[in-house]
C-alpha cells in the first residue's frame, strides 16, 4: 500500500528540524563553501596588487653578439637588480582599491548565498509543513466519514429504503480516501525536496518557526531596511569598484616610474667579460603616448560599464523597495482575516454537528449532512492554506532583506509552528 510505504518514510531514525538544518547547511552547503573559497581567492588578489607597490629583486640576461675593440664573439652578460615603482599615474593604487572592494563584495555574496539558501530552504519547508496539516485534515475527514459508513449502514439493515445512503456515504469516503493519498504523496515530495536543497540525508521533522516578531513594524521600516540587505550591497560595492577601475584607467597615457639598483656585467676594451663588477643606480622610465587608441578605447569602456551598475544599483534599490513594502503589506492584510477565518471553523463544526443531530432523527437527508460534512473541512483546509500563505510571504520579505538565518538562529529553535497549526502526523 502507498500509505504504509509513505508511514514508514515518515518515521526517521534521525529527525531535524528547521533550524537545525538550517545551521548544517551554513556549515557546509556546497554553495557557502564556494562562497568561500572564492572570498579566500579575492583576498590572495589583493595581496598580489600590493606587491607591485613592493620591492621587486629580478635577474635579467642579455646574450647576442658583440664586437669590442676589434675583438668580436658571443657573450652572456647578467645583471641583477632591485627595482622599487614609485609613480604609475596611479593605476596601480586603484587596482589595489579595486580588488579590496572585490574582496568586500565576494563577502556580502556569501551572505547573498546564505540568505539564498535560507529562503529555498524556508520554501520547502513550509510546502512539507502544508503538506503534513493538510494529510491531517484528510485524516480527519476520512475517520469521520468512517464513523458516519457505520452508522448509515446501522439505519440501513432496519430500514431498506436508506440502503442509497450507504452508497452515497461510501462513494463520499472514498473520494476522502483519494484525496489523503494524494496529500500524503505531496508530503514524502516535500521530504525529498528539503533533502534536495539542503544536500543533506535529512529527515524534516517539526513545522516552519514562526518569524513573525521580527519582521519589520511596518511597511516603511521593511523599505528601510533594504539598503542594507546583500543584493543592495552587492550593487553598491560594484558600482564603487568599476569606479576604481575607471580611476585606473584615466591615466592611461602617463609614465611609469620606477627607482633600480643593479649590479651590472660588461665587456672590457679587451673583449674580456667581467661578472658583477660594476653598480649601477637609476630612474627607469616607461611611457606610451601613442598606442593606437587602446588605453582610451579601454577608459570608456570603463566609463560605459560604471554607469551600467550605477544603473542596476538604482534598480536594484527601488524595485527591492517596493517589493518589500508590497510584501509587507500582504501579509498584514491577511492576517488581520485570520480570526475571521477561525470563527469560520467553529461555526461550520457547530453546522454540522446540528444537522448531524437533524439527520439523526429523520429531519435531514444524507445529502444535506455530506454537504455540511465537506463544507467544515475545506473550511479547515482554507484555515491551513491561508496560515501557511501568510508564512510564505513573510519568509518571502524576510528572504528579500536576507535575514532569515539571523531570525531563526536569534530567535528560535525550529520547533515552534504557526499559531493554531498541527504539527506533521506519522
């Protein structure tokens, strides 16, 4: 039977829970570690800019054919040298600026993956939560429409003519029995979906905590907070690096400057070669006035690609903004109809429970007692759908201002659920 199947999938040996998960995949998801090791990359970068601001201790070699004083041959002349740069129109400095900014935005995309990962986590979640109160409710309704087969069959064997409520009250059932399949089929699919993301064999356990006390206090404080969330930081930092390289590219045309010291090899007027003997100190000077347009052509480019990130920093910044406020407000919106709904709960139980009592004593048909009867649990199931709706989009806003790992690390275990909500059943 796909239901035991199912039931022996639902009993793990080693059950987590949300935050538990959570916190092993900060540790070790393949996507934090990649994060990583690229922040660790950035931060060699920086080290190798720096270097061209350091002394610099080389050999160089000039070897080819010589004539000296009528004597003519092959000779190999060596010369070591330290060499110290100490002007380049400033491209060196703004290449060091521009690979520290890197190394500040390869750190907010970690946070980025972190907040990511959060919110794919969060959303799988809360889809095996819906999942696990919905194949609850179907349970429910499948033990009442059982409870009520038998006591339809009862009447039947004393009077025939009920014998069409039998029929109808198992046709009923059975459609009940349908439905708690498929919503258990939904669950072990949500399982295997945290499992997916997670990339972990985790078994999930528990319900999505709720985050609603730290959500922002209104729509304004959610568009507040957008500035600082990794996707704004993450267009800022590129805006501010492709401005240093736009610094690194201005001067092109200007000289490099740099101190030498060297000891020097030559040639005597006799044509004999003399290793090392001489030292030599000196300003080296390179400059490219002319190069066929290639450092101007590189400058706009520069120019060209900032004001491309000025832009999608901008974007970023105010489409994240209205996102956040919209997001805030919906979910403001909905729960102020909770409790509505909740009433709306117990008035269809104290329906049914009325008509049941009617039927009972002849006063009612079956069909109007199978109406009330479905017409509580799609109420239940509308409660649960709509508590879980309103947890998606408040971890949907807190997942836009990348902070539901600080919220449920600070502030809960994982094991709390939605008010009002069952927790997952075996």
């Amino acid at each position: 039977m796909v239901l035991a199947a199912l039931a022996l999938q639902a009993c793990p040996a080693d059950a987590e829970t949300f935050g538990e998960v959570l916190g092993r995949m900060a540790q070790g998801h393949p996507r934090i570690v990649a994060a990583q090791q690229l922040s660790r990359g950035g931060r060699a970068d920086v080290s190798a800019a720096r270097s061209a601001y350091r002394p610099q201790v080389g050999v160089e070699t000039n070897a080819g054919w010589q004539t000296v004083g009528g004597n003519s041959g092959f000779t190999v002349l060596p010369e070591a040298k330290v060499s110290q740069l100490v002007f380049d129109g400033g491209r060196t400095p703004a290449e060091i600026r521009r690979r520290k900014l890197r190394v500040d935005l390869l750190g907010v995309q970690e946070q980025s993956v972190l907040a990511d990962i959060s919110f794919q986590l969060a959303q799988a979640w809360i889809d095996y939560a819906r999942a696990s109160d919905l194949a609850f409710v179907s349970w429910q309704q499948v033990s009442a429409l059982q409870t009520l087969d038998k006591l339809v069959v009862e009447i039947a064997q004393y009077d025939r003519g009920r014998a069409s409520d039998v029929v109808m009250v198992e046709s009923r059932l059975q459609q009940a029995v349908t439905t708690q399949q498929t919503r258990e089929i939904s669950l072990a699919e949500a399982r295997a979906r945290i499992r997916e993301i997670s990339a972990l064999p985790v078994e999930p356990t528990g319900g999505i905590p709720d985050i609603a006390a730290f959500l922002p206090r209104n729509a304004e404080d959610a568009q507040g907070l957008v500035p600082v969330s990794p996707a704004v930081r993450i267009a800022d930092l590129e805006v501010a690096e492709n401005a240093e390289t736009v610094r690194g590219t201005k001067n092109w045309w200007m000289p490099s400057l740099a101190l030498e010291g060297a000891r020097t090899s030559d040639i005597s007027s006799q044509g004999d070669t003399r290793l090392f003997n001489a030292f030599a100190f000196r300003l080296n000077a390179s400059m490219v006035p002319f190069d066929s347009g290639g450092g101007r052509s590189r400058h706009e480019s520069a120019r060209a690609t900032l004001e491309s990130a000025r832009s999608n920093a901008e974007l970023t910044r105010v489409s994240l903004g209205e996102q956040a406020r919209r997001l805030w407000i919906f979910q403001a919106q909905r729960t102020e109809r909770l409790p509505s709904m909740e009433n709306l709960v117990d008035r269809a139980d104290q329906a049914r429970e009325v008509v049941f009592e009617q039927f009972r004593i002849g006063r009612r048909s079956i069909l109007d007692l199978l109406s009330y009867d479905l017409e509580r649990f799609n109420v239940r199931a509308q409660l649960v759908n709509e508590r879980y709706d309103i947890a998606q989009t408040q971890y949907q806003l807190m997942g836009v201002l990348g902070r539901i790992y600080p919220a449920v690390v600070e502030g809960d275990d994982g094991r709390r659920l939605p008010p009002g909500t069952q927790g997952p059943q075996p």
